[in-house]
C-alpha cells in the first residue's frame, strides 16, 4: 500500500550531517527517489549530504557500516530496488539486506533509513518514484528528519 506523504511536516535539520546510499539497478528510479529526498533534506537545513552509488542492494549495509565507522553522521539514507524474479533469489537478498541494516543499525547507534523496495514489476517501482508525494524519497526524507529531531530533543 502506497501512502501519500506531506513534505511540509518535517521538522528542521539544520547543521545534520546524512549520508545517502543508493544501489546502481534500477538506477532512473532509484536517482528520483534519491533527488527527492536529497532536495527535501537541503530545504529543512541539512549542512553536509554525501551521495554513494554502490553495485547493489546487498552492498548497502557494508556501505552504511564503512562510512558510519570513518565519520559522524545523524542518519544514513539507503535507496534500493530488488525485483521479484523466477527463482528465491529475492527473497534471500531482501531478507539479507533488511538484517544486514538492522545490525550496522543497532551496533553503530546511528539511525538507517531503508527505502528498499520489494517490488514485483517495474510499474510499482515507477508509482513509488514518481514526481508526487508518493515518491519514496519524501518519506525517506520525511522519517530522517523526524529521528534526527527525537534524538537531539531526547539525547541531548
């Protein structure tokens, strides 16, 4: 189920440091929803973006843990598509790449926003990188400003 996100509801980042990370398949809808959220992130103040293209989806979390573990940052956005084929090749790599997120997640402290998408045909990866308020890339945007903003209210 796809829901419309409201990008006037995001709390103010000024001064985070976000890196974005993004698998090369798929890559004329991954870079839509990676721009989205990259233009959404300069507008609420975000001061230092890093964007990574990486080979796949699989890769992401080693990415995300190499640069987590070299320099701070206040979240680290990861954009991916794995199409469902023939075979369970993917179920294993999205199975692989949500549990790999979660222990870079837990053990670096540091907060990942997975925009992975599942998706059985191009059609839904073309509805969640369109030029609306569906594009993933506002709600990848949307939940890093949110946790950045409960971590300096709450930690600080």
């Amino acid at each position: 189920m796809q829901i419309e996100q409201n990008p006037d509801v995001m709390p103010s980042m000024k001064g985070a440091k976000i890196a974005i990370l993004q698998a090369s398949w798929y890559h004329e809808y991954i870079d839509k929803m990676a721009e989205k959220c990259a233009s959404l992130l300069q507008e609420a103040g975000c001061s230092e973006l890093e964007r990574h293209i990486l080979p796949g989806s699989l890769e992401l979390p080693l990415a995300a843990q190499s640069l987590m573990r070299n320099s701070k940052y206040d979240a680290v956005i990861c954009f991916g598509a794995i199409m469902k084929g023939e075979t369970y090749h993917f179920d294993m790599i999205m199975n692989m790449c949500a549990d790999g997120f979660n222990k870079v997640m837990l053990s670096e402290g540091v907060p990942i926003i997975m925009e992975v998408v599942p998706v059985s045909d191009v059609a839904q990866l073309i509805a969640r990188s369109g030029d609306d308020n569906f594009n993933k890339g506002i709600e990848a945007a949307i939940a890093a400003a949110r946790i950045i903003d409960w971590r300096r209210q709450t930690l600080s």
